[in-house]
C-alpha cells in the first residue's frame, strides 16, 4: 500500500530514493550554440526508457490513492499575494504548479523532460508547461516576460541537475525573479549535493538565504536534518 505523504513532509515519496542514476556517460547537449552537461535525470531516462512513465504513473497512483500532493504548494502559496506569478522550476507532470494554479495562481513550470511536460499537459491543463533545460532557462525569449514573485524547486530537482550546471540554474532563478520575489528549494541530503555546498552556489549566485527549514511544514533545520527546505531572495 503507497505510503500516505503527510502536508509539508521531505517529499521523499515522490522521489525515487532506490534508484540512482547510472553515470554512464556525461553527454553534452547543444542549444542555441551553448553546451551544457546533460541533466543526471535525463541520463537516467537514457538509461531506462521507461523512466519518465513510470514517474508520471507513481505520481498519478498516489494521487488516485488520495496521498496529500500539495505540501509544498500550500508553503508556496502563504509566501504569495494572491493572483502571484509561480514559476514551478523542474515541474515534473505539474503536481505542485497545478496546485498553485487551482489556488488562483499563474503559473508556468518547466522541465527538461518532454514526457513528463506531456503528462502536465494533459493532466493539468491551463498553466503553461515548458520544456527546457533550466541551465538555459530565457523565458523572456520564449515570449514570458514578466518576472515571477516566486520560483519553487521542489522534489529533488536540483540534485538531478547536472553538477557543472548548479550555478548557472541559480543563476537563472536570479534572473527570472521580481526585486521581492524569493526562491523556494527543496531536497534531500545524501544525493551528491551538500546543503553547504548549495549554500555556496546561492552565495556565489548573487542569492541570499533568507530561511533554512527542514520540511515543507516550516521545521526549522539542524545539523542532522535529511532534507532542506530554503527561501532564497535577489540578496
Ligand atoms: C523527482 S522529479 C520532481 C518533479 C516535480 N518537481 C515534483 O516535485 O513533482 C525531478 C525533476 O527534475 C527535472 N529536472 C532535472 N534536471 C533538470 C534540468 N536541468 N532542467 C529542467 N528540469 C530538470 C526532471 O526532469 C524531473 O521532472
């Protein structure tokens, strides 16, 4: 029987945490003249196919079972005006952005998963799904021009980036902010991407750490806390 996922928890039921992806490879993919290092989530769609429907399908199961799939999205929503731009950064199939957009948001999410955005899209339709690798993240080119009162990162995105690309991301999100709006990112320890390590990259990103949390519940963090839980602002 799927585990319940209480409101606001580490998130780690909708992750896969048996699963790591198989660094075979780091092939590069080349936009608009740039190279950057492919993500490690769609290397492990490279190396399983089957991947992406599996995760849409675990997604749609748990919500079929009732599980709570909007902890995050409820912390979203306190931090926001209403009517607030949401930007939903490694949207997956749009569990969390289409509950910020049933809240009255706009919302847009993008994910460098094409099959997931597909599933989004026909599960959610409404907000405006986007495929792209956030390393690359222009929305303004992509005809999104306003900037956005909060981006939110949350199951596990950010470790599934590829490494040489978690700068650039942040600085993306940086850039694709309004002068209050705020970052909100979550994901857990033991997965290649240290929370001081994180900490640094904000810091070197121009972004200031406004609050460290543990769970989506606003736990505060401690040095043995498993997941982390951050509001980052343009500093
Ligand atoms: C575990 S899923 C979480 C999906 C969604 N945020 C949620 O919580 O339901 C991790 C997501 O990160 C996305 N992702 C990983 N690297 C990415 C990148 N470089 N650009 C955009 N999305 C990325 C994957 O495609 C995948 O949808």
């Amino acid at each position: 029987m799927a585990r319940k996922v209480a409101a606001g928890t580490d998130d780690r039921a909708i992750d896969e945490p048996e699963v790591r992806a198989p660094c075979r490879s780091r092939v590069p993919v080349e936009e608009d003249g740039d190279m950057v290092e492919q993500s490690m989530w769609m290397r492990k769609v490279a190396a399983d196919p089957g991947h992406s429907a599996w995760y849409v399908e675990r997604i749609r199961g748990m919500a079929r079972a009732g599980d709570d799939l909007a902890g995050e999205a409820r912390m979203v929503d306190a931090m926001v005006p209403r009517g607030a731009r949401v930007l939903d950064a490694g949207c997956g199939p749009g569990r969390v952005g289409s509950a910020l957009a049933a809240a009255g948001h706009e919302v847009v999410g993008v994910d460098v998963d094409p099959e997931l955005i597909a599933a989004a899209e026909h599960d959610h339709p409404g907000p405006r799904w986007l495929v792209g690798d956030l390393a690359e993240l222009d929305l303004p080119a992509r005809g999104v021009t306003e900037p956005f009162d909060v981006i939110v990162c949350a199951g596990n995105v950010l470790p599934f980036l590829a490494p040489s690309t978690r700068g650039a991301v942040l600085r993306r999100f940086r850039e694709h902010l309004a002068p209050q709006g705020r970052v909100a990112v979550g994901f857990g320890a033991g997965r290649g991407y240290g929370f001081d390590e994180f900490f640094a990259d904000a810091a070197e990103s121009g972004l200031a750490v406004e609050l460290k949390l543990s769970t989506w519940d606003l736990r505060p963090l401690a040095a043995d806390s498993e997941f982390l839980v951050a509001l980052l602002s343009r500093g």
